[in-house]
C-alpha cells in the first residue's frame, strides 16, 4: 500500500466556502480515479496546522496507481481550482506502509 498525504495552505482571501469546495472536489476525485483503498479529505482543526487549512490523504494500492493519479485530468482540474482559490503552499508525503 501507498499512502499519500497532502496538507494545504491558502491566503487570507480564501473564503470558509472555498476552503469546502477543495475538500469536496478532494472526495469527488474517487469516483475518477482507480487502485484507490481509501480517500479521506477534510478542514484541518488542529491548533498545530502551522497555517495549513485542507488535508488530504490517500491510501493507493500501488505506486502505480500514485503515479496515475498525478497526470490524471480530474486531478489536474481540482489542482487548478487549489491555485484560483489562493493556494500559497503545499507540503505531500508519500510513504509505503
């Protein structure tokens, strides 16, 4: 297995709503994409976030399956919606468990 970690950082401007949008576009991508296990988006709640709003992670079944996703044209356009939506910083961690 492959889990796949995103944490999200946005400007002041970005709104609560778009903030919401992101982790919905983030759930939505399970339906288009395959060797997914588990897909978990959400607001990160934490008084430790270090500004980082969205978190996202992603349990694969392979590092195939990762390295479909990247290039993947749903995962493009949720990436492109990110960075409309202020995204000032991103931080991802992909380890084999």
């Amino acid at each position: 297995m492959i889990d796949h970690i995103v944490l999200v950082k946005f400007g002041e401007s970005t709104t609560r709503e778009q903030l919401e949008e992101v982790v919905s576009r983030f759930k939505a991508l399970r339906a288009h994409l395959t060797g997914i296990v588990d897909l978990q988006a959400g607001l990160n709640f934490s008084d430790k976030n270090q500004g980082y709003q969205v978190a996202l992670s992603v349990r694969f079944e392979d590092r195939a399956a990762l390295e479909a996703y990247g290039p993947n044209p749903h995962h493009q356009a949720v990436a492109a919606f990110i960075r409309e939506s202020g995204r000032v910083d991103s931080i991802v961690v992909d380890f084999e468990s």
